[in-house]
C-alpha cells in the first residue's frame, strides 16, 4: 500500500506544473476551433475551390503591410492605427451615450409603471425597425459622414441595453426588499441596497450585447461617406475587389470587439465580487 502510494505521489505533477496546466489548458482549447478554419480555408483555396478568396497567408502578408507597411507600399499601408482609432472612437463614443440614456431609462420603465406604461409600447414598436432602415434617413439628419456613423452606433448599442436592464430591474426577487425592509433598508435606500446591487448582472449582459453591436453596426455607420474607419477600409476593399483588405478589416474588427467584450467582462467580474456566481 505504502509502495503505490508513493509511485502515485511521485507520478503527480508539480504543483506550479499543474497550475500552469490549468492556465494554458483553455487557451489551447479555444485555438481548436480557429485552427482548424485555417486548415479548411488554406486547404479550400490549394484545391482550387475558389479563386476570389486569398489564402491565409497572402492575408497575413497584407496584413503586417496594412499594420505596420513596407510590402505593398499602396494607400491602406501603415494605416491600421488611423482606422482602428476612428472606428474606435465612433464604436466607444455611441456605446457609453447609448449607457448613458439606456440604463437609467430601463431603471425608471422597469421600477416605475407608470414610466412603463407611457415608453413600453412605443420603444416595442421601435425596436424592430432594423438599423440598416435608418442609414438613409440619418444621412438626411446628419449628413454625410461621422455624426450618422455614431447615430447608428449608438441606435444599435441602445436596445439591447435598455431590454436587458429592464429586464434585470422587473426580476428583483421581492423577497429580497423584504428581507432589507426588516433589516431597516425601506424608501429610495432600497435602490441602492437592493435593486441596483440585483440588477447589476442583467445590466452587464445588456452592455455587452449593445457593446458587441456597436462593433457590427460600425460597418453600417461607416457607409455613410466617412473617409477613416474600419467599415470605410471594408468598403472600399469592396470597391476595388480588393478581397484581401475586406478580409483584413474583419480580422481586426473582430479582434477588436474580443478585447472590448473582455474589459467588460474584468470589469463585471470586479463588481460582482459578492455573488456567488461570480467569485473566481
């Protein structure tokens, strides 16, 4: 018994070893799934499937170009920064206006039925009206250019903002006001003590849904004759069959919109500390 014992003990990894493991093993995991796209794709265009779609690395190639240039040496060169920051910029400007109005207005129509009942219908008649419908007549507001592209942000981010938190406020098991009311939590105390604290998760689910369509609908926003940005780059890869660039401006949007979803997520998880579905 003692022999296997210590056979088991010493086949056992190292404890830093294993939490090494642990730490890389969901990242291997989520390279899976990428990695075998790329295969397909390269395999795709070697067999000749397709001869509008570059290969994988005639991609890359044009992306270090794009990023930092030196290759190609053509207009979207060493341009990556100039778009990236102006989409950017447009994606977090009509993202943190659309917080802004969307999550005290969820707060008022989920807590107040009066409020309720005088926004709830006209915003459910509103929010199925897609944001492609409202390109022409934001051009016509707005004009050509960056106001229309952060309208249509901002219309995209809004409602899943607002649905959610006010989904989140509706929800606040009643128990809980109970429970503070005995402990001496009554009036607006309760806001703060218990709606807001109970609401907080719904609340983030609907920022990173509004936040993640900021970024699809910054293509849309960017049609608008914009003459910097991600969705301007996509574009006129699309004029100039350049399939390459369009390409690019995908890849970097969806890095992009990864990095933001994981800077709500560190932030949520920061605030969440005290619920138990959020610890670790």
């Amino acid at each position: 018994m003692s022999d296997v014992s210590l056979s088991q003990v010493t086949a056992a990894p190292p404890l830093p070893a294993l939490r090494l493991w642990r730490r890389v093993r969901p990242v291997l995991l989520s390279l899976i799934v990428p990695l075998l796209l790329l295969f397909g794709w390269h395999w795709a265009v070697a067999a000749g499937m397709t001869r509008l779609i570059p290969s994988p690395a005639e991609v890359a190639e044009y992306m270090v170009d794009f990023a930092v240039g030196g290759i190609w040496d053509d207009a979207f060169s060493a341009t990556l920064h100039i778009h990236l920051l102006a989409s950017a910029s447009r994606v977090y400007g009509g993202f943190i206006l659309a917080a802004l109005v969307a999550v005290p207005l969820g707060i008022l129509i989920g807590r107040v039925p009066l409020v309720r009942q005088l926004m709830d219908p006209f915003l459910q008649l509103m929010r199925p009206i897609p944001v492609t419908a409202w390109l022409p007549l934001s051009m016509i507001l707005f004009g050509l250019g960056t106001q229309s592209a952060f309208f249509l942000v901002f219309l995209g981010a809004f409602y899943p903002i607002l649905l959610n938190t006010i989904l989140g406020v509706k929800n606040v098991e009643p128990r809980l006001f109970e429970a503070a009311a005995m402990l001496g939590c009554r009036g607006n105390a309760q806001f703060f003590k218990v709606v807001l604290p109970a609401s907080l998760p719904s609340i983030f689910t609907g920022l990173r849904l509004g936040l993640g369509l900021a970024w699809f609908v910054i293509v849309v926003g960017e049609m608008t004759g914009v003459p910097q940005g991600l969705g301007a780059v996509i574009m006129d890869g699309r004029t100039l069959s350049r399939t390459e660039l369009v390409i690019c401006g995908m890849i970097v949007i969806g890095i992009a919109g990864f990095l933001s979803d994981r800077a709500v997520v560190m932030l949520m998880n920061r605030l969440l500390r005290w619920s138990p579905m959020h610890r670790g």
